[in-house]
C-alpha cells in the first residue's frame, strides 16, 4: 500500500489517519472504478435494448463514454498499485540487479517530470472545461475529465516514492 510503505516502521502517522488514508485511496483506485464499470456495462446493454427495440437513446452512450474515461484512469492507478501494468522488459530482464534499479530510478524520473509538466496545464484544462455541458445529460465536462488530474497527481505520488525508495536500496548495494 503506499502509505504503509511511506511511513513504515516509525509510527510516524496516527493509526487513525493510516485507515483514513487508506480507506481514500481505496475508494479512488478500487470502487469508484468499480462503480464506474459497472454504471458503463448497464448504461452500454441499455442502450444496446433501446436500440434493438424502441428508438436509440443519446444519453446511455454519453454516460458510457463518460465512465469509460473514469475507469480507465482511475483503474490505471489500481494497476500501478498492484505492479501489474503491461510492461515491455527484455532489457530490463536481462540486466544485473543495480542495472534495473537504475533503469527504474531513470524511467520513472522521465515519467515524473512529464506528468510534473503537465499537472497545471492540465488542472487548468479541467477548470476551463466547466462551462462546457455534455450535450444528452448536461453534465459539466470538467467532471468527465476530473479523473485525469486525480491520475496525475496519484502517479505523481507513487512515482516520487518509488525514485526514493530505489534511490535508498542503490546507496545499500555496492
């Protein structure tokens, strides 16, 4: 977990605010893109029955697209989280043990910059995005791309922690 692995072994945060942490950070990356999931696959089959048996409706492929870009994002985080996003590493494989921490410090320094880059830009983008309104729901559409932020700032985050983690097993190994 990632804050288990920040503040382990020092007590440093109160066991309160560890579950509080928690608990947020599973809802981010666990049940809301479960939820979003799950609001795409029913809004996706209704449209799918009004199509084949009444008249097409706009709002179901709205709302589907719409959660399609939540559980994307949001579920991207769950998968960094898990160590589990797809990953080409022939090289990476193949090299010595100090050779893949630094091959990881250097990749995730690269990643870290970009999504440094182009966390205001896109905060703004966001903000900007608020007068705009879905045209079936009439939904703000910074609420359609607020989860690219949330998805900047968590890898942010997770990528920071990674970069000083590897940073501190380089300085132990010769």
């Amino acid at each position: 977990m990632l804050f288990e692995r920040v503040f382990e072994g020092g007590g440093i945060m109160p066991v309160w605010l560890k579950k509080t942490c928690k608990f947020l950070v599973d809802c981010i990356e666990l049940y809301i893109p479960i939820l979003s999931f799950s609001t795409l696959f029913v809004s996706f089959v209704l449209q799918i029955f009004a199509r084949k048996f009444f008249k097409p409706l706009l709002w179901p492929e709205e709302l589907s697209l719409i959660c399609f870009v939540w559980t994307a994002l949001l579920g991207g985080l769950y998968s960094k989280r898990m160590g589990t996003q797809v990953a080409f590493t022939m090289l990476y494989d193949a090299a010595k043990p100090k050779t893949k921490r630094i091959m990881r410090i250097v990749g995730n320094a690269l990643l870290l910059v970009a999504f440094l880059i182009i966390l205001v830009p896109s905060w703004d983008y966001v903000q900007f995005m608020q007068y705009k309104k879905s045209d079936a729901l009439g939904i703000p559409m910074n609420i359609a791309y607020f989860p690219f932020v949330v998805y900047l700032v968590d890898m942010i985050i997770r990528l920071s922690i990674d970069i000083a983690k590897d940073f501190g097993t380089l300085r132990g190994t010769k």
